[in-house]
C-alpha cells in the first residue's frame, strides 16, 4: 500500500501542495496554516543568512523575549494587520508599538515576503474520489478549478488588507498579479492493466485536469539536452524502486499511443508543462488498459550506465523509459524526446516510418494546396520555416493546417497514397528562431523555460489532437539544409529514391546548441530517436516509403533554411517559406 502523501512539500524552488489538506477560506486561516508560517521562517531565514539591512532594522525592533521567534511575532503582526490599522493596534497592545513606529520597514518586508512567494514555483493538487460506473468528473472539476481562483484571489486579499491597513491608505494601482498557483492537477486513482512487473506504480494517481496561470515562466536547472537514449537487455523491479508518495503520472496521448508517465515530484514543472505538448489521454484510455509505453522520470535506484534509457519489453508489448534522478535532467527536452523515441520504434513495428521534421497541410488564395514535411534534426529551420509560413498566412495562404511540428509518422492510407501523422499538440521551439514578436502575440498560454539563457525556449499549443491523428496527404518532402549558401535555387529536387536516400540518411547540419553537440555533425535520418536504435528495421522501411515517394509523384528534395548562418537567422526561413510557396503555385 502507498504510504501517506504530505499535505506539502517545499524542494527546489518549488512548493507542492494538497490544496484540499491546506484549504484556507480567509485571510486569517492562512495567516495561520503550516505553509504560511514555514514560508515566513524560511523568508526570514534567508534574510538573516545574507544580513540584510530589513533583517536588523526589524529584529531590533522587536522585544527581546520575542526574537527568538521572530516567524511567530510577524504572523501575530499580520494577522491583527488583516482586520485593524496600525493605529487601531498600537491601542490594543503596546508590544507592537517599537516595530510599528517604523512602517517603512515593515511595508519593505511585506513586499519582499510576497515577492519571495512568487518566484516560488507554486504547484497544488487535488485528489478526486475514485469513481464508479455512475459517477462522472465533472463535478470535482468544476471544483477544482473553482478552488485554484479562489486560492489566488484570496492571496491577493490578505497581501492587500495587511498592506492597506499598515500605511493607512488605499493605493491607486492595483496589479493582478498571479499570486496563487502557478499550475494545478487534479488526480485520481484509476485501475489499469498493470503487469506484475510494475506492480509498484500501481496506486500512483494519474492526473485527469490541469490549470495553468499563463503567461508561465520556468527556470530548470539544465538548459540543453546531452547524449542519447541506451537500450538495456533487461528489466528488474529493482530498477524502479520508488516512494509512491512522491510520484505522479501524466497519462500522454503520444500520436496514436498511449504513455504513462510516472515522474518524481523535484521534476513537476517540466513534467505538468507536457499539458502544452501532448494531449492528456482520456479516462477510457486508462481503465483496465494497458499503455503502449510506460516512462520514469527521476529514479534514484537506476544501476545503468547512462542516465536515459529503454527496454523493450516483448512480454507485455510495450517500451519503458528510464531517467535517472539528476539535475542534469532537469530540462524538457527529455520530457519530450524519450517519448517520442519510444513512439518511433513502436511505429517501425507497425509499417510506419518514423520522421523527424514538421509537416503542415497549406491551401493558398490562389486555390492551390500541399502537405508538406520538412525533415531536419533539431536547430535545422524546419519550424522556423513552417513560423515564416504562418507569418506570410494573411497576404498568400488560406488556410494552414499544422500536421506535427518535430516528430511524426508516414503511412499508406487505403488508397495507397502517402499520409502523414503526428505526435504532439504543442511545439517547444528556440525563442531566438522565432518570428521577433510571436512569443508576446501567444503570450497568454505560452511556457517559457529559462528566457534569459542561451536556448531559451516556448512551449506552445499549436494543432489539435484530431488533426494529428486524421491522417492528411502528403505532396512535398524536404531535407531542411541549414548550413549550405544559396548557389541556384533555395529548393532542390532529387530525381531518384536513391540520391534522397543518401542525403536523408547522412542527416547533416550545423548545430545550433539545442543539444552538447557543436560544428557540422551527422545525424543517421536527422532523428536520434529511434532511428538509430533500430536501424535495420529502419532502413527497410525508408527505402520503401521513398520508392514508393517516387513512384507516385510526391516530390522530394532538400531546402536551404541557412538557419546557421550568421545573418540568416530570421532572413533564411522567410525566403525559403516563399520559394516554397511559389514552389506550390509552380507544380
């Protein structure tokens, strides 16, 4: 049996918190909970530590038999503050009057204390009831979201009421600062067609809702993605020792398949961030089902040599992704690859070929229509192009349909023509590679991790799921070349499988510090993920999926983002998205 969750938990600049154990329903019940109180010690703490000038001026204030509590003094301040100006008190009790005859110090502190609050990455969850057959959610839906407003404003309540009745006077702005959760789950506990080999991770709640007060800004401890994902031979339930109460589990609709992903609490932002990348799975996906991968986020009894890997587990037909618990993965991008590593093998075993690239479906004014992928390993320009695309939308295009923006699958359709599909409802893209402006134009439902740093990036809703999984038909197929001048035309086109073969396969760019890697370096495919890991299965179905490119007209080429050229940044996309466009219009 899982053992007993904490009400809360305060670990690396994050405070997690059962909104239902901590529920406060006014200014005074939080001035009084457990979480108010370790987070004034803990201010007061840091205050102390670095001997700021607010620290002595306050503390001298103070009598001194009440020093040695100086949380316990300030909350008594506060909480007479929430219902009685400072002059109203000073006739209550004289043993506030010393602190209270310097207000400055005390307003100082206020702010400082709230501030402090708000760069807490503040995460809170609420467990809904197991349900029956006749039950729905909708309910404790309703709740749950009614409760995370609530919280926030009731925040922004006391912060005001014992500001406003320090200094004596209403101020004449007021901002509506996010001041209570940064994100939410609600969670419940579903039954699943467990193995007996995961039999640990039985009782973990899956997340069924989550809340999101946008714009949202993360700062992880990593900032690029290092090496690659290593298959291991063989699975033992030692390897995946955890504490159930630390743990929960997004269930991802990855494309067509379903994955549990199980992530220790430390890794919460980058794990509830997924909310922007893949659709959470539905509640018939998981009753009594068995999911087609199943991922560990942050294991600290892993005893593999590298820090990420999988196993193919044939007996219960499906993949496991292990990540070991690290600082150094602390970054999104292995949230989002390993899934899509597990996805890619998982559609070689069915007939499908992987891609890593973007595609989108265009209809321009003129009438004229295309699927369009464009393959390229990370900082290629393929969504950088697809950006420009969106860019040049009102004057030349009437409709864009986004298909998958870095990873997706090719397939026949019944007619045997080619059809893409993809993988993700969101894109996690560089900000410097974007439109300038497009981060502040979505800036109401973006995540943005670490955009002071090099490689800051957006995570960003950008297609629906049914678009991903329609299945639409495909035109054009491109090599995204970052690297190469422009010497003739921006579009190459290759006139046999096996000239495309060889430049797809040799997946060439010029790095652009997504990932450790630096130069000119070569990618099998452009797709680490998978590709390599089952590269003769791979290799039979690209040279497939390319003859039969040729044999039914699609054309296939490479096009030159220049994305890696100095100057180009912005230019190369632009003026590859209009060859492409009059490319369209040509053929």
């Amino acid at each position: 049996m899982p053992g007993k969750r904490k009400p809360y938990v305060i670990t690396r600049g994050k405070i997690i918190f059962d909104i239902s154990g901590n529920y406060c329903d006014s200014p005074a019940s939080l001035l009084r909970s457990d979480i108010f109180m370790e987070i004034l010690t803990h201010f007061i703490e840091r205050l102390s530590l670095k001997e700021t000038t607010i620290y002595g001026r306050i503390k001298s204030n103070i009598p001194p038999k009440k020093q040695a509590n100086m949380s316990g003094f300030i909350a008594g301040l506060f909480r007479l503050l929430v219902s009685h100006t400072a002059s109203e008190i000073a006739n209550l009790s004289n043993v506030y009057n010393k602190v209270l005859t310097e207000k400055n110090s005390i307003l100082e502190f206020i702010e400082e204390l709230y501030n402090y609050w708000r760069r807490l990455e503040r995460f809170l969850y609420m467990e809904a009831p197991k349900r029956s057959r006749y039950t729905t959610s909708s309910i404790h839906h309703s709740q749950f979201i009614k409760t995370n407003t609530e919280l926030k404003d009731l925040v922004l309540e006391t912060y005001r009421h014992v500001r406003e009745n320090l200094i004596g006077k209403n101020p004449r702005s007021y901002r509506q600062l996010p001041a209570g959760a940064n994100m939410g789950m609600l969670l419940e506990r579903i039954q699943w067609d467990c193995p007996e080999l995961y039999s640990r991770v039985r009782e973990i709640p899956f997340i069924r809702l989550t809340i999101m007060e946008s714009p949202l800004i993360l700062y992880p401890k990593a900032n690029t993605r290092k090496g690659s994902f290593e298959e291991i031979k063989k699975l033992t339930e030692d390897m995946i020792l955890l504490v159930n109460e630390q743990w929960f589990c997004y269930p991802a609709k990855v494309g067509p398949l379903t994955a549990f992903i199980y992530f220790h609490q430390d890794f919460i932002s980058q794990a509830l961030s997924l909310c922007n990348l893949f659709e959470l799975s539905d509640y018939e996906d998981i009753e009594d089902k068995r999911p087609d991968m199943i991922l560990f986020y942050g294991l600290k009894t892993v005893d593999i040599s590298a820090s990420t890997a999988f196993y193919e587990d044939k007996q219960n037909e499906m993949f496991v992704g292990l990540v070991q618990h690290s600082e150094d993965i602390d970054y999104f991008g292995y949230f989002k690859k390993l899934p899509l590593t597990l996805h890619n093998m998982t559609m070689l075993k069915r007939n499908r070929l992987p891609v890593h690239g973007a595609m989108v479906h265009l209809t321009l004014k003129d009438g004229s229509s295309a699927g369009i992928v464009i393959v390229g390993d990370s900082g290629a320009g393929k969504s950088e192009t697809l950006e420009a695309l969106r860019t040049l939308a009102e004057d030349y295009i009437r409709d864009i349909t986004i298909v998958f923006d870095d990873m997706g699958s090719l397939a026949l359709n019944d007619d045997g023509a080619l059809v893409g599909y993809g993988t993700e409802i969101g894109a996690f893209v560089r900000l410097d590679d974007l439109h300038p402006g497009y981060a502040y134009e979505e800036i109401d439902r973006s995540i943005f991790m670490n955009p002071d740093k090099i490689n800051a990036r957006l995570i960003i809703p950008v297609t629906t799921y049914n678009y991903i999984t329609k299945g639409f038909g495909i035109n054009i197929v491109l090599y995204a070349n970052n690297f190469a001048e422009v010497d003739g035309n921006v579009i190459e086109l290759f006139t046999n499988a096996s000239a495309a073969l060889d430049v797809f396969r040799s997946g060439a760019r010029v790095a652009k510090g997504t990932t450790d890697e630096t130069g000119i370096v070569n990618t099998y495919f452009a797709n680490p993920f998978g590709a390599p890991q089952r590269r003769d299965t791979h290799e039979e179905m690209a040279a497939f999926y390319f003859n039969k490119m040729f044999a039914t007209g699609v054309k296939v080429g490479q096009i030159r983002t220049r994305l890696a050229i100095k100057g180009y940044a912005q230019e190369g996309p632009k003026e590859a998205a209009m060859e492409l466009l009059k490319f369209i219009k040509k053929t």
